[in-house]
C-alpha cells in the first residue's frame, strides 16, 4: 500500500491504519470537509498529526482516501444497482440504495459526497471539484447503463439516457439532504418508489405510437 510506503523504514507504525481511515471517512461524512478539523480527524483516528502525515497524507490526500473508502463501501450500491436486468430495477436499487446508505443506523445521516462539497471555501476548491467529478461519475456510469438499456429495447428509442441519469442523481442527492435533515426513512423511501412510478418503458413507447 502507498501509505506503508512512507512510514519509516524499521520502525512499526503502531496504529491500525484501515480502521484509522474508516473513522475519518466517517469524520468526514458527519462534518463536511471543512468542517472536520485536524483536531477532529486526528482524536478519532488515535494518532498524531505526524502519524497522519506520514500515514495518508495531508488533509486533502486524506479526504481522497476517505472518499474512495465511502465508495467502495457505504456507496456500493451504485455500482451494484447497475448490475440489475432492467433500467427500471436499476433506478429502484439505486434509489432504494441511497435511502438505506443515507439512513442507515449508527452512521451519519446523508451523503459523504453530497455533505462534504455544500459549503466550502476557495482554499477547498480541489476538493470541490473532487466531489463534483465523483458525482458526474456516478451520472456517467448511469448513462451508460440506460444507453444499453436503449439498445436492447428495454428503454424506448427516443429516451434520453443522460437526462435519465441526471434525474435520478438529483432524486438521489435530494434523499441525501433529506436524509441529513432528519426526514424518515420511510417517507425517504415512499418518496424513492414515486420518482420511479412513471419509469418509461418500450411497450409505453409502442402503446403511445
């Protein structure tokens, strides 16, 4: 790993650095990016700032860690939603996803890559830019899915898979803010099977021709 790397040659780090990382993913996640200090980020993680320098990074290297650990964790199910059969199944599981990653008991409500990139300032603009290119990934991605979709005939001809992608991203961060305000995962998920209720279909699509 990159972060054994810099650790000095001969001396053990004495930390676990795996559950380091996961406690500033979750600093992270219930602070935003400015609003996790150093000071907050190195009391969760046990370690030093010197530790953590020498571990991840500076701050902005950690949050690129973090983020990439909120992915392939609590946000796997993007990538799991696009291995359903249908373009309608996908759209449910990803949304179903967000509402159960954004809920989910014992972690902080909302978002990591929504919270992080509300409100920061100029000298946080890499990272804000960072989180914006994690989210059109998850658009692209999307698009893709329902590009294929149109080609085997499960999405009608004229649908258009970005503008699909693009509203189900912005239902999918809007259940994130919603979620970090509190609202129920109920009412999140009632709100989740609305968004899909009119999905279009190709036999919608003959039926209207």
């Amino acid at each position: 790993m990159q972060a054994q790397q810099k650790a000095s040659p001969g001396r053990p780090r004495g930390f676990d650095a795996d559950a380091a990382l996961e406690r500033a993913m979750r600093v992270f996640w219930e602070h935003g990016y400015e609003g996790a200090s150093l000071s907050a980020l190195t009391d969760a993680m046990g370690i030093t700032r010197t530790s953590m320098y020498a571990a991840f990074g500076n701050k902005e290297e950690l949050f690129q860690k973090a983020l990439q650990r909120y992915t392939e964790g609590p946000a796997s199910y993007a990538v799991r939603a696009r291995q359903q059969p249908t373009a309608r199944a996908v759209a449910t599981a990803f949304l179903a996803g967000a509402v159960e990653a954004t809920t989910h008991p014992g972690d902080p409500a909302g978002c990591m890559g929504v919270q992080a990139g509300l409100a920061v300032g100029e000298a946080s603009r890499r990272t804000q830019e960072t989180l914006a290119n994690w989210r059109n990934d998850a658009a692209t991605m999307l698009r893709e899915r329902f590009t294929r979709a149109i080609d085997e005939g499960d999405l009608p001809a004229d649908t258009d898979p970005e503008l699909l992608a693009r509203y189900l991203m912005t239902v999918g961060n809007g259940i994130a803010v919603q979620a970090a305000s509190g609202v129920a995962p109920e009412t999140l998920q009632a709100v989740a099977e609305l968004a899909v209720q009119n999905w279009p279909t190709a036999e919608q699509s003959h039926r209207d021709h």
